[in-house]
C-alpha cells in the first residue's frame, strides 16, 4: 500500500489527507489546499440523514423520510440522502450511493466553491473498490459490466457531479484497458488498476483542435524504447491528483492527423505545466485546467492498435454511456430537491393539493425519459457489441443523441425545479439551493459541444436510409 492510503474499512481516513500531486507540476496553483471539513450547515444538513443510511437500506429514501417523526418540519434532514432511485438495487450503485450520501454530498458546495479536487470522495471510491470496478475478475477487479458502472455514476451525481464524472472518466480508460491494453506494460498497469488504488486521467483534447479527437497536433518523438511526447492538453480534468494519463497523439512527426495512437503517460515519466486555470460556472470540482504535457512513454505504454479501433470498438461508446449517467444524476438530483419541497407543502396543507405539484409530475416525465434513454441506450450497445455490431452506425447516432437529450434534460430539469422550489430554490442558503445544480448541468452541453455531436449525426443521418 502506498502511503498517503488507508487500509479499506478505516472511516474516511481521506478526509485528513491533502491533494496527492505525484507529478511535477509547475505553473499557477488553481487549487488551494482546503480544509476538508465539513461546513457547519452540512453538518446540520446532512448529519442526521447519514446516520440515517448506516442502518437503512440504501434504497429507501421514502423509509428515511418516514422514520423522522420531524419530517414535515425538517426536510434539510433527508435533502442530501432523498431517494435512491428505484432501479439504483445494484451492489455497486448501492456502495456509491453510499458514498454519495455520506461523503461526496456533504462536501459537495465546498469542493464547488473552491473549485477543488474532491479527494475525500475519491479515496472513498479508491476504498471501495469502485475505481476497479471494470477490470476482469480474473485480474483482481470485480468484473462489473458498463451498465452497472453507469449506475454507480449516476448515483454518486445525485450528490456530486464533478465527482460521478472523475468515477465516469477514469472508468472509461479502465475500460480502453481491458478492452484493448494487451501489451505487456499496459496489462501490467491494468493489475495496479485492479488494486483499486489507480486514478487514470485522459487528455485527449488539444489546443487548437478542441473536441476533436479524430485529429492530433501533437506527435510522439521516437526514443530509444519509446519516444517523447510534448502536447498542448485543452483540458485534462484531475489531471494534477490522477496515477496516469492517457492521451492520444500522432504515431510519428510525418504521420498524418489522423494516424493516431493513443498511450498511458506514468506519472513519475510526467511534467504538467497548467496553461489555463479553472474557474469555470459549474463541475468546478473536475479541476479541467488546460496543461502542457512533457512526457517520456515507454513502448509497451503505448496501445498496440490505432487509435482509432480504439475509438470505434468501444471507447465512444462507454465515454457517452458513462458521461451521460452523470447527467441522467444530476436531473434526478434537481427533481429529488423539487420531490421534497412539493413534499413538504403537502404535508404542511394536509387535503390540498400544493400548486406545484402538477409541474412535479410534468418533470418526473422527464427524468423517466432521461432513465429509459440511458438504460435503452446502454443495452443496446451491450447487445449490439455481444454480437460483433457494436461499431453500428445506428447505434453511434443513438450515443450521441443520448448524450444531447441527457444533457438537456438535466438543465430544463434543474430548472423546472427552480421554478417548483421559487425562492428556497433561487436562494444559494436553502436546502432547496438549486445553484450548483443548474451551473453543473450547463456544463454537460459543452463538455464536448452538443452541437459538434449534432452536426456530426446531421452528417450520418444525410447518408443513412434508416433513423
Ligand atoms: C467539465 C469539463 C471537463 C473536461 N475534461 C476533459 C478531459 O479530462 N480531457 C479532455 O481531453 N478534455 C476535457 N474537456 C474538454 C472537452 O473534451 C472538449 O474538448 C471541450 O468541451 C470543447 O468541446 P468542443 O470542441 O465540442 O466545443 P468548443 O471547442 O468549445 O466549440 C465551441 C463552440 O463551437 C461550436 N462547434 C464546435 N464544433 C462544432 C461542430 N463540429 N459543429 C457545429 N458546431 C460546432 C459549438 O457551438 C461549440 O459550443 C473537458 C471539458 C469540460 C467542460
């Protein structure tokens, strides 16, 4: 075991420990070293309703409602552990969600204030194994498929959406790894993955060329036993506190932009220089600042297939999978705000039906939508890949309009909610707080262009015969 980690089981020994900047890191220090307390007010938020957890069944919001006598009263007691939804009965949603309540919530305004890593969150989810969760049983990890790791996301961002993404974007390159990683080195790295203890970065966009990662700028300098890579990151979110890097670059500097291999920068072989700060609207906890890699890659870290049959067989289409559970989380987190306070008008005016409620119903539609297309979208792709289709242009076109629906659904939820909530949710000291909520959900639409996905489907649609 490293130092800095704690055996498994210890109680959120993370919550002493500072960020863990492994590499060297020069340039301008977005990111203060924060108290990792809670603050007073979630201490009273959240206090009760953590306890609450630890002896109810993770599943049973309404239960934790019921087993208040106060509830009517007290809704800051449940707000943060409100329900996980009915279809979260997975183990590894049911750990997240635990996760989620106890410690990536009651932290959740503080990281967004100081726009800092959530590292009490993200030892909790190296603890719990879920940062394994992927890899192969036979490798040590637990073996757990797509959907059940999407579920895991999308119950930590009920809570915390910047930290369901660092669990959703590391789990995308575990995934890449197991998938496509054969080479000695990468297998290798796939066993300390297994371990649970490895956080993997991606930096995959470059200056320039933005969203774009069918192109590289960059190129991999030959060496002996590998090569050198010097790339202009646009954004590499946790990029300071992760394991390794894994980017994308040209196979050599006469190769064309799209002759592309994709490689693990180890973060010992690794300088970051931060060229962009982030201090963004919303997923202010991702910590995305745009650096300048300067890395030395050994030969079996780098990938043995193209980049892009990496891209094509399976890695779009966990990215979305994976990325959109966040969003399908954060509609859900707005609805569960609005679910409360509908909730506790109801309770207090007993026979009469509080105005809002009709507009509650009106969102509750959408967040099903928001559900089904995720859950319908992810076994298709779990089908269509069993059967050797999973490169389906159809499917491809699916993916991305999962990505656009999810998204939206998550800003037109949070602010139906807005609307439901009025000034307990307008305001940024109420339970009902519906602030980072709606900044986080902006986030989504641009984290990767909804329009780029557009045009890109408007060019396959062109071309296809069916929808
Ligand atoms: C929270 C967050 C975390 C991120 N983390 C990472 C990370 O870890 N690693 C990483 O590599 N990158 C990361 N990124 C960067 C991300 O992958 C995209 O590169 C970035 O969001 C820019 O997306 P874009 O190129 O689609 O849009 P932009 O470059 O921002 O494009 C600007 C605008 O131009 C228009 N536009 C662009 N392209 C098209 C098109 N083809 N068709 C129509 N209109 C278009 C759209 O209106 C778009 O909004 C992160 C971004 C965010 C917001």
């Amino acid at each position: 075991m490293r130092s800095g980690r704690s055996a498994r089981g210890e109680p959120h020994p993370a919550l002493q420990a500072g960020p863990r900047p492994r590499m060297r890191v020069h340039g301008p220090a977005h990111i203060g070293e924060p108290p990792h307390g809670r603050t007073a007010w979630h201490r009273e938020r959240v206090g009760s309703c953590a306890t609450a957890c630890s002896y109810l069944p993770l599943l049973g919001g309404s239960l934790l409602m019921d087993t208040d006598p106060n509830a009517a009263s007290c809704a800051t007691n449940f707000l943060d552990a409100l329900t996980a939804p009915l279809v979260a009965r997975g183990e590894l949603e049911k750990v997240a969600w635990k996760i989620g309540a106890e410690i990536a919530g009651p932290v959740a305004d503080e990281v967004d204030a100081q726009a800092r890593f959530p590292v009490e969150t993200v030892d909790a989810l190296r603890q719990s194994g879920l940062l394994a969760a992927l890899v192969p049983a036979e490798l040590g990890g637990k073996g757990a498929t797509l959907l059940e790791v999407a579920g895991a996301v999308r119950a930590v961002a009920m809570h915390c959406t910047s930290s369901a993404l660092i669990l959703g974007m590391h789990s995308i390159e575990v995934f890449n790894l197991v998938r496509h990683g054969t080479t000695p080195g990468l297998r290798k790295l796939l066993e300390e993955v297994a371990t649970g203890r490895m956080l993997l970065a991606n930096a995959n966009s470059e200056v320039g060329l933005g969203g774009d990662v069918t192109r590289s700028r960059c190129a991999l300098e030959p060496g002996t036993g590998g090569g050198h890579l010097e790339k202009e990151a646009l954004a590499v979110s946790y990029g300071e506190y992760a394991d390794g890097i894994v980017t994308i670059a040209r196979r050599s500097p006469d190769a064309a932009d799209t002759d592309q291999i994709m490689m693990v920068c180890r973060a010992e072989n690794l300088t970051l220089e931060c060229t962009s700060e982030w201090n963004t609207m919303g997923l202010r906890g991702t910590c995305s600042s745009g650096f300048r890699l300067s890395a030395t890659i050994a030969d079996e870290d780098i990938f043995p297939v193209p980049f892009a049959t990496i891209s094509n067989d399976g890695a779009a289409q966990a990215r979305q999978i994976l990325l959109c559970a966040a969003w399908v989380g954060l509609a859900e987190a707005a609805a569960a705000k609005a679910h409360a306070f509908v909730r506790a008008a109801a309770r207090r005016s007993i026979g009469a039906l509080p105005p809002s409620a009709l507009r509650l119903s009106e969102l509750a539609i959408d967040v099903q939508a928001a559900r089904c297309q995720l859950l319908g979208v992810a076994l298709q792709y779990a089908e269509l890949d069993r059967a050797g289709y999973g490169e389906d242009a159809g499917l491809m076109v699916a993916l991305r309009s999962l990505k656009v629906s999810t998204s939206e659904l998550a800003v037109s939820t949070a602010t139906s909610a807005l609307q439901i909530c009025g000034m307990a949710g307008f305001r940024r000291t109420t339970p009902f707080a519906l602030d980072r909520i709606i900044r986080d959900a902006h986030g989504g639409l641009v984290m990767v262009s909804n329009e780029r996905l557009l045009g890109d489907n408007a060019g396959l649609l062109a071309v296809r015969k069916t929808l």
